[in-house]
C-alpha cells in the first residue's frame, strides 16, 4: 500500500461563509483524499476567532480574517492579505503539496519550500476579469507571472484558461478537469413542466453574474412562459435582493422565490428545476453547470468563458450571445429568453435527463480525482529526491 501524503489546500475563504465553486471543490478534493488514505488540511480563514473542524475526515482551520471590509475602498481584497496566514500556516507544519487557488499564496508557498520541501501547486481556476471591474492594488501582473514561475506545477480546469494563460506567460498550464460528484448529484422526482422552475445557483452580489440582467429578461420570460417561476439559490444580501426585486414587474415579483444557500438542498433544487440559468461572463470552469447537469437538467449559459466547453451540444442546454456588456453583464435579453424557451422545452423529450447526466458522468470524481491524485504524487516524488 502507498504511503498517504500531506496535502494543504490553501484558500482564503471557504464554505460555509462563502459558497462558491473553489470552496465546495476544495471540500470534496478533501474528502475524496481523506478517503484515498491521504492526510489533507483546507487552509482558510473568517471573520472572528478561529476554529478548527474535522469532519468527513479531514481538516478545515479557519484562521481569523486579517482583512476587513474597509480595506475593498482602497482595492485591498482578501487574497492580498491572507498570504500572512499562509506564510505562518505552512511553516508551523509539513506538508508534500500546498495546493494554492490564488497567485499571491502559490508565491508566499514558494517562498518557504527551502526550508519545508513543500511542493507549490499553483491552480488557476478563474479567467482574471476585464480591467477595470473592480478596484485592485496591483503589481501590473509581475508578481502574478512570478507565482507561475516559481510554482512546481500550474494546472487550470479548461481550455479557455489554458489558452488565456499561455498567452499572456508563454507557458500553457496543465488542463485537468474540475470534477462533480454524480452519487450526491442525481435526479430526484420529476419536474412541474406546467410551473416550469428557472433556477439560478450563482453569487448574485457579484454583477458579474448577471443579476440585473436575468432579473429583466425574467420580466420578457413571462410573455413567452406564464408559467414560469425564477427561483434563486446563492449568496444574495438585503440590499441586493430588493435592487433585483424593484427591476421586476410587480405582477411578476411574486413569481421569484429566494433560497438560503444551503448545500444540503442544491440536489433538490437542480432536480425540480426545467432550466439552470448562468447569466454571467468570464465563467472559467462553473461547477453550478456539471451538478445541474448530473442531476438531468438542462442549462443555459452565455456564450462566454468556459460555459461553451461544458454545453456543447443542443441536446443538454442552450447557450446564447451576451451582447454588448453593461457593466459587466449581458443586454441580450432576447437571446437568452429565446435560450430558455428552447432548452425547457427539451424537458419533453425522454432522453433528455439521462443525455445531461452522460454529459456530466466524464467528470465524476472517480474519473477526475485520481488525475489530481496523481499530480500529488509526481510532486511529492519531487520532494523526495
């Protein structure tokens, strides 16, 4: 039997204060290690004082936040200070791999590997947003081109990252698939086609999520499906929740039903819904689409990113043109209620559920872990020489 190795995953935020793609993979690339036999560590931080949790038989130690939210006023986000909680993190303990999710921890990784042995796994899982989104203090990219140098390996989860990326270092990341959990994710029960549900499983605080945008093309939604309900399921906050709420007609507010964010309830929501909805641009690799999918529902997504890639045929979704975008979001509102019409009606055809679980069976863990698995052990090697 192999040796299990020490694996850190290193990220400055994590579930359930915040719930994402990165934080859900983090905790089942955890979980699936711990049960491979692997010792594995999330590295994350809160609000508040600190806390260390152990289930599914792994580590989660939620560090205290160093980063305040005054700090966003002068561009400073969570990942330009959690470095110090990695930096003291990594050098109290030895680990084979620090498997980083942003540039500035992948670097602060490197800089203690001569005196841990630990191997730097840098993971690009995002495509950077235009310039100009947010305020950021920035080095103009130098020490992000430097954290992809000094890492061990870089790894992305798509072609269209990967193609990002080697244009602008020169260097291609290795692409390994972000994997969906196909047993949590199935379908459960059958869908209300006479109700259809349009769901939304996104971080609407973001605007780059579209928000706004589905929001009005919900209100053009109506025209063509009266029935339809829009039902969201992400982190929303008062404030943005009643923004969204005012740009609805008032005979349709009725009809749009916020969820808390629970993870326990995501398999239910996938499966009554007749469409997931992603509005939003510069996805890299939305693991929202894979679970919608294992649970045999079709998607819709913008033409945009990585969304391509994961409904790339009519027979599992739709994708439309986003259009000129308004601060970020999308203003084709015909194209995607057009989309939405179209992929819901795939809802009456048999084969459909099972043609959007085929789709998302090539990524199950049991197929994708044990590339990433692999990927540790060739570092860990490294480390021992």
């Amino acid at each position: 039997m192999t040796t299990g190795m020490r694996i850190a995953l290193v990220h400055p935020t994590n579930w359930p204060q915040v719930r994402r793609g990165t934080e859900r993979f983090m905790n089942e690339m955890a979980g699936f290690l711990a049960k491979r036999g692997h010792h594995a560590k999330i590295i994350c931080s809160k609000p508040g004082r600190r806390e260390i949790h152990n289930d599914g038989g792994f580590i989660a130690d939620y560090h205290r936040s160093l980063w305040q939210p005054w700090m966003s006023r002068a561009g400073i986000h969570p990942f330009h200070v959690f470095p110090l909680t990695t930096l003291t993190a990594l050098a109290s303990e030895r680990f084979d791999v620090a498997h980083c999710f942003n540039f500035t921890d992948a670097y602060t990784a490197s800089l203690l590997r001569g005196l841990t042995g630990t191997r730097v796994l840098l993971h690009l899982a995002a495509i950077p947003a235009a310039a100009g989104y947010r305020k950021s203090v920035s080095s103009g990219g130098a020490l992000f081109r430097r954290a992809v140098q000094v890492s061990d390996t870089v790894i992305t989860n798509g072609e269209v990252q990967a193609d990002y990326f080697e244009k602008r270092f020169g260097t291609r990341p290795t692409v390994v698939k972000a994997p969906v959990d196909i047993e949590r994710f199935r379908p459960l029960g059958s869908k209300n086609l006479a109700r259809p549900i349009i769901l939304s499983a996104s971080a609407l605080n973001e605007r780059r999520k579209g928000g706004r945008f589905l929001m009005r093309a919900f209100n053009a939604l109506k025209e063509e499906m009266p029935g339809a309900e829009l039902h969201i399921c992400g982190e929303v906050s008062d404030g943005v929740k009643q923004e969204l709420l005012a740009l609805v007609l008032p005979r349709c507010r009725g009809e749009v039903v916020f969820h808390a964010p629970e993870a326990a309830a995501l398999e239910q929501l996938y499966s009554a819904a007749s469409v997931l909805v992603l509005p939003s641009v510069w996805e890299a690799f939305p693991l929202v689409v894979l679970e919608a999918l294992a649970c045999g529902t079709p998607v819709v997504g913008t033409h945009d990113g990585g969304i391509p890639e994961l409904v790339s045929t009519g027979g599992i979704g739709r994708t439309f043109d986003p259009g000129p975008l308004d601060r970020a979001e999308p203003t084709n509102v015909e194209g995607m209620v057009s989309a939405i019409v179209e992929a819901a009606a795939l809802n009456n055809l048999p084969e459909t559920s099972q043609l959007c679980r085929q789709a998302a069976s090539r990524f199950d863990w049991s197929v994708l872990g044990p590339l990433y698995e692999a990927i540790y052990r060739d570092l860990g090697d490294i480390q021992r020489q």
